[in-house]
C-alpha cells in the first residue's frame, strides 16, 4: 500500500505593509500597557531598527474582501513604539514595516496574541551577564550600555561583576544547581579558586550555603574598611601600594574589605613610624608607637601634663575689656523689662570670645618633654591617638646627694640601718650594724653628730607613741593610708611617707584586648582625672587635708580598686584571697552579667573545646539547642553558639561567684567523645540560618531587569 505524502507546512508569507494601514487590533491579549517601556522600546527601534516583524490580519469588508487596512492581534507593543517614532517625525507615517501576514483564519486572533507571549522565553540572567560582558569587550563603557538598555551604571556593573564569578560555580547556576542570590555572593571575590573552595565546603550542607556566610567565608581572612587600620591607611594609599578591596555590588558592604591584611599592616606601620618621629620631633625623648598597646602598659610610668599657654599683655588687656563689656551689659539686660535680641546676641558673641580665652592650647614644659615621652596609637575611629607626657623611672632626675650626708646617714633609707631587710621598727633586740656595747671615744671640742644608735633608740619611741596617737585618731589615720596609696600609686617612687604601707597592683598586660573593655577605659579616665588635679609629691599631704570628705574617700576607694587581684593562677594557690574576693563582690552586689560580659569567640568560645561550647549552650538553651550545634566544625559551631547564648546571662564558671546554683563542674557534665565531635558539621536547621534573613533579596525592579530589552 502506497504511503501517504505528508503535507508540507507553508509559512504566512512576509510583506512591507505602510505604518498608515495598520491598525492594533481589540484581540490582542495584552491589555497593561507600561508606557515608560514602550517610550524606551521606541528609542530602541529607532537607533536598531525593528528587529521582529508585526504579526497582522487583513481587515476584510462585509462581502469578505480585503480593505487594505491591517490589523495587528501580536507586536502591539512595537507597533505603538512605532507611533511614538511617527509623532515625533523621526518615521514617515507611509513608511513600509516588515509584517507576517495571516490569512490562514485556522487560528484566532486572541490565540496568536497569547501564543506570541507565552511561548516566547525570557533570556537567562546568565545570557544577559555574557552579553554585557561582550559589549564591554567590545569597547562599549559601563554608561553607554546603560544607555543603550535603558538601566542605570550600577545594574551594568552588577551584570558585569555577575558574568566574572568563576565559569564554574556559572556551570551550576546555568544548571539551576546554584541560586542567583548565592551567585551575587560570590561576586564579591575575584578569586575564583577561593571561590570554588567555598562552595566545595558548603555544598555538602544546604543550610551552610545562604548568601550571608558566603560572605563570610570569603571575606574571613580579609580586614574590613571601617576597621581602625583600614581607615587610618585610606582606602586610596592601599590602592596605590597595589591592594585590592573587596566590594559587595548587591549589598551594603560599608566600604568593603581589604583584602591584603599583612600589606594594610605593612602601611599603618610605615604610616606610624612616620607620625612617630613627626612628634619625637616636638621635643619628646622618646616616642613608642603601635596600632595598640596592652592594658597598663604605662604602669611604673610618672605623668606630666601640659598647662595652657600664658596669655601676652595684649591678650590679658583684650580679656579684661570684653570681660568689663560683658559684665556691664549682663548686669544692664538683667534690669530690663522686655527682651533685646541686639543684646542678647551681643551677649553671646562677648560670651564666645571668653570661651576662646579659656579654650587656649596646651602646652608642655620644655624641661618636662626633656625627659618624658609619648605613646602612639589608633583609637576605634581609626585616628590617631597620642598619650604624651609619661617618665620612665630610669630617666628620673636623681638628687645630688653630699658625702657628708651620706657618711653621718642623714641621706640614707631606712633599710640601711637594718643590713638584713627588715625594715619594721625593732624594739626588742639590737640594730645589726651596732655593737654590744659603745666604745668610748675621746671627746672632741664642738657638738658632734648624734651617734647612730641612740638616734636610732630615740626615734624607736617615737615612733611607738606616733602610732600610739594615730590609732586614736581614725580621720586623720584614714588621711595617712590615703597618703601612702596615692604616694605609690600616682608618684610610682616617691617615698615620703611615713606608713610602711605596700602596694602592688597587676597590669595583666599579657591579656589580649583588656585595654579595650569598658571597664578598663572607665578605670583610665578616673585615673587621668585624679592624675591631672596631683600637686608635687611634696605638697600631697596638705592636699589630701584639703580634699571633701566625699573625695577623700572616693579617691580612696580607687587607690584601693587597683590593688584588687581576684586573677586565679596555677603557680600562686591563694584560696582565701580567691574566697575574700567572692565575699567582696557579693556585698557590692556584682556579678559580670551585670558588668555587661557576653560570651563571644574571642573571649571564650574560640577557645575552649567543642565539648565545653557544647555544655554551654546545653546550660544556657537547654538540650535541644545544644543539639542543634553538637555535631558542627568547631569554627562554625564557636560562631553559632555566641549567638545563641546572647542574652541568656549564661557565664563560665571562673566568672561565677561562689554559692552560684549555675556553677557545674565541665569534668561531671561533659561526657561526650570529643574526638567523635571533631567530624563533618550536621545539617542545621532552617530556624538557625535565619540570620540570612537580614541580607536584603534582590528587590522586584532588580529582577525586571535582568529581563532583555524587548
């Protein structure tokens, strides 16, 4: 039996029909019409040309004939971009316009209009980003091609950083295995080996792999540009010495990350180094500078403070007049019914002017400077700080001492009387530097000095009845052991006290980022307020007389603050001390919650083992938020815990008092395999990847427009 020929298809055939004899036809399903698009699309048609003809039917009469007008059921939009042209005479209105002409009637109207929509495919964002990225190639700049597509430079340079993420991370977002949010996380590095080694660590687990901690991932071993360093550097030097900064195009990225940690440390030295010497050259003896220093690194260090500059004859003579002025009109103004503005701003600009007087700059003694020395450093807001004016102990000024004083022991220290230390008063017993008996020396003519002995027995008793007396004077003792504290604390050597009181107290300068707490920079400003008001060592006494009650006892009580230790050492068992310390803190009602400490991975998470930033959440959450983090790598499982933990007042057990229900011993509680912890990090659960909700989504017109252009 013979085959059947299968009909061929015959297409619609093309004519060039007179823009005048078409007309858009009510069938068209697309009824929203966007008249800011279809003003571009007319801009486009008229530097490119009409790229896709209008689909038409002819309009027939009552008799079924052919009137000559068209109608255009699909390309509606282009067809009124072309009558956008014609009133603009930029197109003739007879102008011929390529056209596919149906005359078939198998289908409707309505049905060619929705199948040239539906079935027409939107371009791929990751087409769009090539394409950009081939004009770009072509020589077109970032403001020509977003002229040319009607979006703004940024969207360009966006599609552009999009098209430079490593080909093949783009292989999976082309295969839908990455999404665009995850791909516009990426774009921040332009290391695509960096790049793929992320993915190659998160992609194992779908809850590792939002936008935000891949952010994170590649920007962890950068510096962020509102750090200290990278501000005090610029972002423009750091360039110029040929470091990269990272830059998120899709999010808010507060300048960046500089991506070269060791060339920015490289430059804030270089930098630093430069500074330093600028001020050495004011005068100063030495200058030490670094981007921090350790808490209490002035410790040992006498302070000298600049005083304001004399004002000159003329300036005295100046501040005397505006001074009478101001008095004169002050005391006018004030028996005045009704206000002045004339004179109350006259008040104002004599007022100001005072103010200027008392606002003079500050300078030091040149003798001072001489011997003293200053401490360069960054401050958070990454401009420089300069702590001036601190003395060495090794650059002291030594008192000339007579031979004469120093053989007759009217210059000696106390101490040397007693060869083997002891430095208390001896009242029973012998001084180890005299003899059983005195030997009896030929008397000379004149008065000879007292001999040592017997000043040292007469000044024994008077010392017992001194103390005597004090005791049954609580102020004026209050006032003496005050004296002895400031004396050691602020004059460091100073040795004008009678009170063999010792003081000692800990810098702990071996603990990272103590200085930056809130706490020790409270205590340093307390210190440098009392520190300024200190009058020559000579003068204290009558000094601390002087004082309130209310600031003797305040300046008390911090000399006493900086002598607590409540540090646990493993060489140094001091129970009782640790137990006192306890009891001191529970009678001022302290605790460090209250303090405002907070577990974070550099003071605590990071580290200690899993198992121990396991237990923690477990104490603070409870069982099921410890299970959410058991099984994580420990980096992520430190990060994850600190956020869990905030606000949950939880703390370690050095920092709970005793007595504390909280308290557990690690050693009882963890029981978990620490070796077993150690292997691939679980699934976490959606809920905890919720911080991935604060990265702002690609906003609507965003995603309009990585649609092509019509």
């Amino acid at each position: 039996m013979a085959k059947s020929a299968i009909q061929k298809i015959a297409m619609n055939p093309s004519e060039n029909i007179a823009y005048d004899k078409l007309v858009l036809s009510q069938q068209n399903v697309r009824r929203v019409k966007d008249g800011v698009t279809i003003e571009q699309l007319a801009e486009d048609i008229g530097r490119r040309k009409l790229l896709q003809s209008l689909n038409v039917r002819p309009v027939l009469a009552g008799d079924g004939e052919e009137t000559g007008t068209y109608e255009v059921p699909a390309g509606g939009r282009r067809y009124l971009a072309l009558g956008i042209l014609v009133k603009q005479k930029r197109l003739a209105k007879n102008e011929p316009i390529p056209c596919i002409v149906n005359r078939s009637g198998t289908t409707s109207a309505e049905e060619d209009s929705l199948a040239e929509n539906v079935h027409r495919e939107n371009l791929h964002p990751l087409d769009q980003f090539r394409a950009f990225k081939a004009l770009k190639e072509q020589s077109l700049d970032i403001q020509e091609i977003a002229a040319r597509f009607f979006v703004s430079a940024a969207t360009v340079k966006q599609r552009l950083r999009l098209a430079s993420v490593s080909p093949k991370l783009l292989e999976l977002y082309e295969k839908d295995e990455i999404r665009l949010d995850q791909i516009m996380a990426f774009s921040i590095s332009n290391d695509h080996a960096r790049q793929e080694q992320v993915w190659e660590r998160i992609s194992g687990n779908p809850h590792m792999q939002e936008p935000y901690y891949i952010r994170r991932l590649l920007t962890e071993t950068t510096v962020r540009a509102d750090d200290r360093r990278a501000v005090y550097v610029g972002a423009e030097a750091y360039e110029a010495a040929g470091g990269v900064i990272l830059r998120d195009l899709f999010e808010q990225d507060s300048g960046g990350w500089f991506q070269d940690a060791a060339l920015l440390e490289q430059l804030v030295f270089d930098r630093l180094k430069i500074d330093a010497e600028t001020i050495r050259a004011d005068g100063w003896k030495w200058v030490e500078a670094a981007i921090s220093f350790p808490y209490g690194h002035t410790s040992g260090m006498r302070r000298v403070y600049a005083e304001p500059a004399e004002m000159s004859a003329e300036e005295i003579a100046r501040h005397d007049a505006v001074k009478a002025e101001y008095d004169a009109l002050d005391a006018k103004y004030a028996e005045m019914e009704d206000a002045d503005q004339e004179i109350e701003d006259r008040l104002d600009q004599l007022g100001a002017e005072l103010d200027g007087f008392g606002d003079r700059p500050q300078v030091y003694d040149p003798a001072q400077k001489a011997i003293a020395g200053a401490f360069v450093t960054l401050g958070a807001n990454g401009q420089l700080q300069v702590e001036a004016g601190f003395v060495r102990p090794e650059d002291e000024p030594r008192v000339e001492v007579d031979d004469d004083e120093e053989a007759d022991g009217r210059a000696r220290d106390a101490s040397q009387f007693d060869e083997n230390g002891a430095n208390g008063v001896v009242v029973n017993g012998r001084s180890t530097n005299g003899g059983s008996e005195a030997t009896e020396e030929p008397e000379e003519e004149g008065i000879k000095p007292l001999p040592e002995r017997l000043v040292f027995d007469l000044t024994a008793q008077k010392t017992l009845a001194l103390r005597n007396a004090l005791a049954s004077d609580v102020d004026v003792a209050f006032v003496a052991v005050l004296h002895a504290l400031v004396l050691q604390v602020f004059y460091r050597f100073a040795k004008d006290s009678c009170l063999e009181v010792t003081f000692a107290s800990n810098s702990f300068g071996q603990v990272q980022g103590l200085a930056e707490t809130a706490w020790a920079k409270e205590i340093a400003e307390r210190h440098e307020a009392w520190d300024r008001d200190m009058p020559d060592s000579d003068k204290l006494w009558d000094f601390l007389l002087g004082l309130d009650e209310a600031s003797r006892k305040a300046l008390f009580a911090h000399c006493a603050s900086l002598s607590l230790n409540a540090v646990v050492e493993p060489w140094n068992k001091r129970p009782g001390a640790l137990a006192h310390a306890d009891a001191l803190a529970a009678t001022l009602g302290f605790d460090m919650v209250t303090a405002g400490w907070e577990p974070t991975v550099d003071n605590y998470l990071g580290r200690v083992t899993k198992a121990r930033i396991v237990q923690a959440v477990r104490e603070a959450r409870g069982e099921d938020s410890a299970q959410l983090i058991d099984h994580m790598k420990k980096d992520l499982m430190a990060r994850e815990a600190a956020r869990l933990l905030e606000g949950s007042n939880w703390l370690p057990e050095p920092l709970r008092l005793a007595g504390d229900d909280s308290s557990v011993d690690a050693g009882e509680t963890v029981t978990a395999d620490e070796t077993a912890l150690d292997g691939d990090a679980a699934e976490l659960p959606a809920f905890l990847a919720d911080a991935a909700s604060e990265e702002p989504t690609v906003a609507d017109e965003e995603t309009d427009q990585l649609e092509a252009a019509e």
